[in-house]
C-alpha cells in the first residue's frame, strides 16, 4: 500500500505552474498584470530568444516592501484581497497569489523592487529548487523588475512544447498588445532582442487612443470602424467595431474587456455574432474592440485559473445589452456611408 505524504513546496508550485505557465507569453501576462496592478504608468518589456532566455518588465508602480521580497514568491501569498467577500468586488487583474510562486519555480527569477521613499532598493533571486531566497541590496528607481531567465529549465518536458522563438514572440507580443489595448493611460515599450517591437505612449486624449488602437490593431482597423459609446441600466460598453467590409477570414482581431480585463465568454461571441449576422458573409469574422464596463458586484472573474472567462449575474441583459447595442450601430451605418474619418 503506497504512504501518503505531503508534496513539497517545490513540487506543489510546479504542478500549479502547469495550470498558469504555459509558455514565455503566459509569463509575460502576470508580470504585466501584476505591474498594472501597482498602478504603473511605464512598463517596459525587454525579450531575449522569444522570451525562453530572457523576460524583463520593468515598471514604476508602488513596489514591494523590502520585507515581502520573499513573500510575493510564495505561492498563495498576495496583497491583493484579505477575505472571501473582497471576490465579490475585485478590482485587481490578480488575486489568486500564484504566479510569481509558480513562475520561479520553473525559471531562474529575480525580483527587485524599491518603494515610494525608499533609499534603498532590495532583490530576491531564485533559481527554481531554491524555497529560501535571500534578500540583497540593489539599485532600482521607485518601481519593480521582475527578470525571468531559462524559462523551464529544470522541467525539460514542459520546455519540449515550446516552438520557434519567433511562434513564440509572436504569441508574447499577441499578449502585450491585448494588455496595451487595455490600458491607454499606461506607456508600454517592447524590445525584442534589443530591437523596439511597439513602443505605445501613455494616451491622454482620445484622438492619441485612437492612435494607439491603430498602432496595435492597423490604422484600417480605426478608419473602417465605428466609434461607439452606449450605456444602460448600470453597464457601459463603448470602443470601436469594425465595418462588415472590414471583416476578416479569421478571429484574430477581435478584443472584448470586461471592466478592464481581456475575455472569451460564449454569451459576448453569440451576441456579437447574431449583431453581426446580417451584414456579414457566412464564414466572415467582425473586427472590434469593446470596452465593457459594469458594478464588478455583478460579474465573477474567479472561473478558471488564467481568468479568460467571467460570469455574469444577469447574463439575459448582458446578452441583450451588447445585441441591441451593436444591432444598432451597425444599421445606422447605411450602406453607402463612409465611415467617420480617423483622427
Ligand atoms: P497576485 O497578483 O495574484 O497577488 P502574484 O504571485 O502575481 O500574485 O504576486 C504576488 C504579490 O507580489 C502581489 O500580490 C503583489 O503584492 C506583489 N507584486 C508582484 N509583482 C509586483 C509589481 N510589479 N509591483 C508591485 N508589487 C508586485
Ligand atoms: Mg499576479
């Protein structure tokens, strides 16, 4: 009869980081999150080898206490929420305090961070196996890098998946533009093997948004959409959709936020896709990108693990909602109108 016993901290986050880490782009999206949620206003992105040698984000957000270096490698540990009820309205991308314990667990890992006042700035190292990581002065603005070497080099058959540098850039780069659509206030910066990729300003009007949509999306994109702002009964959507002559043989241009975070939700596809379903040809796919916003009460982003879905409380009205808003948008544009000019 086989003993049971415990797993060990080691084992237990690497298991776990089998559900978040998948490749270079799954890390990429907690630094960011975690970086937009200390309220950065600059994160800069610096990718060596499609991100298997190295990830860097560095940001200028609230940073860590020198005495939560280790902690924020330690699997649930997070600052974020203190009781169940605080599900119930969370504001933050994360909550679940597993990423950085996973992602170090499979990776060599160092996190410097100083505070806002702070002579001083302190870094944790880690090297996969380590539990215990050693805190040591450093050099850092107000503001956190997290650096992420040899992705999976202590699990060799999790680093069999990964592909080409280049797939897997491309995917990274898919996150960073999801991510920078979500955010116009913030400036990203991207570089890849010493190369710039995007290099995005924080917005602050809206004609300099519409110009980061067309940096991410294509300037087509901006100049064959509709630019729509509509609100009812506590929810908000507003963004841009593509004219039906802007469609594309694939859903690749297609970006739905609830309350700031990116999703794919089956009632949002189906109420998009019925909106749409007049004007578009079979096989066509609408181009849009939607901004929702609603009480955080009413929508539950404790589903799955890398949060992509949601549920709604009323998920009739959201439905209806997102239907006869677009229904509307996209029968006003009369065939034979031009679309409103970009900016
Ligand atoms: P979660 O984001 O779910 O809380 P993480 O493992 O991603 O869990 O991060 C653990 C904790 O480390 C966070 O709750 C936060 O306090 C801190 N942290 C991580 N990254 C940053 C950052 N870039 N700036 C400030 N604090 C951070
Ligand atoms: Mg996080």
């Amino acid at each position: 009869m086989p003993k049971i016993h415990l797993l060990s901290p080691r084992l237990a986050n690497q298991i776990a980081a089998g559900e978040v880490v998948e490749r270079p782009a799954s890390v990429i999206k907690e630094l960011l999150e975690n970086s937009l949620d200390a309220g950065a206003t600059r994160i800069d992105i610096d990718v060596e080898e499609g991100g298997v040698k190295l990830l860097r984000v560095r940001d200028d957000g609230c940073g860590i206490d020198p005495d939560d270096l280790p902690l924020a490698l330690s699997r649930h540990a997070t600052s974020k929420i203190v009781e169940l009820d605080d599900l119930e309205r969370v504001a933050t991308l994360g909550f679940r305090g597993e990423a950085l314990a996973s992602v170090s667990s499979v990776s060599r890992l160092t996190l410097t961070s100083a505070i806002e006042g702070a002579e001083q700035a302190w870094q944790v190292e880690t090297e996969g196996r380590d539990m215990q990581p050693r805190v040591q002065p450093a050099a850092h603005p107000r503001g956190t890098t997290v650096e992420v070497r040899d992705l999976f080099f202590n699990t060799p058959a999790r680093r069999k998946f990964l592909r080409t540098e280049k797939t897997e850039f491309s995917h990274l780069e898919e996150v960073v533009k999801r991510l920078a659509l979500s955010r116009f206030d913030v400036a990203f910066n991207l570089r890849h093997n010493g190369k710039p990729v995007l290099a995005l300003r924080a917005a602050q009007s809206e004609a300099e948004a519409r110009r980061r949509v067309a940096s991410v999306c294509g300037p087509a994109f901006v100049e064959q959409s509709l630019q729509i702002d509509s609100e009812r009964g506590g929810l908000r959507l507003w963004g841009w959709v593509g004219l039906p002559t802007f469609s594309r043989s694939q859903a690749d241009l297609q970006y739905f936020y609830v309350n700031g975070r990116l999703i794919r939700d089956k009632l949002v596809a189906h109420a998009v896709r019925q909106a749409y379903r007049d004007v578009l040809y079979n096989g066509r796919h609408p181009t849009f990108v939607l901004f929702m916003e609603l009480d955080p009460a009413v929508v539950d982003v404790n589903v799955h693990p890398t949060k992509h879905e949601v549920r709604f409380r009323d998920s009739r009205m959201v439905h209806d909602f997102l239907f006869s808003t677009l229904h509307r948008a996209l029968a006003e544009q009369r065939p034979g109108d031009s679309p409103a000019p970009a900016q």
